[in-house]
C-alpha cells in the first residue's frame, strides 16, 4: 500500500500590514482593513492583520512575509502606509507565485521592484473643494506630521481652493502638530 498525499488546494490569502498602531483611530488604515474584510467575505479568502509596534517590526514581519509566501499562489500583501515606500524599494522582491503581489498604499515611487503595485487616493480635490467653500474664514490648517504624501496633497489642495476664492482680507496658516 502505498499513501498518496491528496492534491493541495491554495486558497487565496490577502495580508495588511498596517502602519504602527494604524488601526482604531479610525482613518486609513481602518478604511483599508474595512474594504479587505468586506471583499474577503465576499470572494471567500483569507485575511490576516498585521500591527506593527514599529517600522523596525513592520520591516521583520514584511520579510516574513516574503518569506513565508515565496511560492504561494494568489497571496496579496498590502503595506498600508506610505512610510512603507523605502522597505518596498529596498527589499528583494522574491514572490514567485502565480497573481502573488505587493500593493502599496500611497506612493508615487519609481524605485519599485516591479511586482510591486501602488495605489493613491487623490485627496486635493477634494481639499480644494473644502478650501473653496471656507472662502468666507481664515484657514487654520492642523495637520498630523509634515512628509506624508496623503498629507501634504490635502493640504495643498485645502489652501489652493483657500486662495483661490477668499476675500483678500483672510490669511491661511498650517500647523504640525508633530
């Protein structure tokens, strides 16, 4: 008698690696795990949540990752955060998996191993309408940290529609608050 291992079904599997404590607060990161929890319900996949308390950590369990779904098909990772840029463009891309991938959420970059895919949300638009219709006030702009890319584009938005409608007796100002 001989044993035969039955024939391994994959079935697909969609990772977010959320920024440090990127979860609760509800912003990006709670809008990204609401939409990969609805598709997987919907499309019956796999979902795993990975909190970083750091990018240090980020930067491990990426690797991990990459690692542990080297020959995986269908397997998606999803770096929830532009300060995420930098580990996609330095870490070797080893995916070999059929429609495994990368996608990276707010980047710009063209210093991506290629099996790595980005996605932006334009928010200027939006932030200009916004600016636009506080024409009547002087803009207060509080903003979380300088840098981050989502961040910067609102804002720039925000007071182009500001300065573009205001009456010239109203000022604009932004402040970090980190």
């Amino acid at each position: 008698d001989s044993l035969l291992e039955p024939e391994r079904q994959e079935t697909a599997s969609v990772t977010l690696l959320t920024a440090p404590y990127g979860l609760g607060d509800n912003g990006y990161n709670d809008c990204i795990a609401s939409g990969v929890f609805a598709f997987a319900e919907q499309n019956d996949i796999n979902v795993r949540l990975l909190l970083p308390n750091s990018e240090a950590e980020a930067r491990e369990m990426y690797a991990d990752w990459l690692s542990d779904n080297a020959v995986s098909d269908s397997a998606v990772i999803i770096l929830g955060s532009s300060i995420y840029e930098s580990l996609a463009e330095e870490t070797p891309f080893t995916l070999k998996g059929e429609g495994s991938r990368v996608l990276l959420a707010e980047s710009n970059s063209e210093n991506l191993p290629t099996g790595v895919t980005t996605f932006m949300i334009n928010r200027y638009g939006v932030s200009y309408l916004a600016g636009a219709m506080s024409k009547d006030f002087d803009a207060l702009v509080f903003a979380a940290a300088p840098g981050y890319v989502t961040l910067e584009s609102a804002i720039c938005g925000f007071l182009d529609g500001h300065m573009a409608y205001k009456d010239s007796n109203r000022t604009s100002e932004v402040f970090y608050l980190a």
